[in-house]
C-alpha cells in the first residue's frame, strides 16, 4: 500500500438530537467526508470517510456546529476513546513501510 492511498472508514454516528438528514447534509461537504447519509428512523448518521483527510473527532465536532450533537452518554464515550485507538492504528499500519520477509524489521 502506498502512502497515499485512501484509507476508508464508515462509521454510524448516534445522535443526541436534531434531525439526521440535517446532519447528513451538512457533512457530505466536508473535507473527506465520501458519504453521509441519515439512518432509517432519524437518529443516526452513517459516514463514510478518507482517514488520511479527516477523524471521526472532526465530524463529529462539525455535527456539534450544526446543532446536532453526537450522543454525549458514558458508552458512547468509551465507544469514541475505542474509535480514536483504532484510527490512530489505522494510520500507522497504512504508512508502514513493508520489510523483506526474510530480515528481521528495523529496531527488532
């Protein structure tokens, strides 16, 4: 994989209140946001997204802006500490250089 390549992400956002379609249109313009859509029912938002151009800390503050919060309760704070792990992994496994399978890796 080459450091430029997209790293893709799809998350489903639970939200404290406003209207999902709302919020869904409001990320489909940001930066690195690929696709945002409302879930059936209203109270969610499903967003797909380029890793490498944007986190889930940046959407979820532009759903704050638009007046339509991310779920603020204790498991979705631990779900979102869970997210920002993830992601970080993500990005370093993406901008791994890869080594011959036959050495050992750099610093091993």
């Amino acid at each position: 994989m080459t450091s430029a390549a997209p790293v893709p992400v799809s998350r489903t956002i639970a939200l404290a209140g406003g209207d999902a379609a709302t919020a869904a249109q409001a990320l489909a313009g940001r930066p690195g946001v690929v696709a945002a859509n409302a879930e059936p029912g209203g109270k969610s938002v499903r967003v797909e997204y380029d890793l490498r151009q944007t986190r889930l800390a940046a959407i979820e503050l532009a759903l704050a802006e638009t007046g339509t919060p991310a779920k603020r309760g204790l498991a979705a704070i631990w779900r979102r500490a869970l997210i920002r792990f993830t992601e970080d992994n993500q990005l370093a496994n993406a901008s791994a250089e890869p080594h011959c399978c036959c050495k050992p890796p750099k610093g091993a």
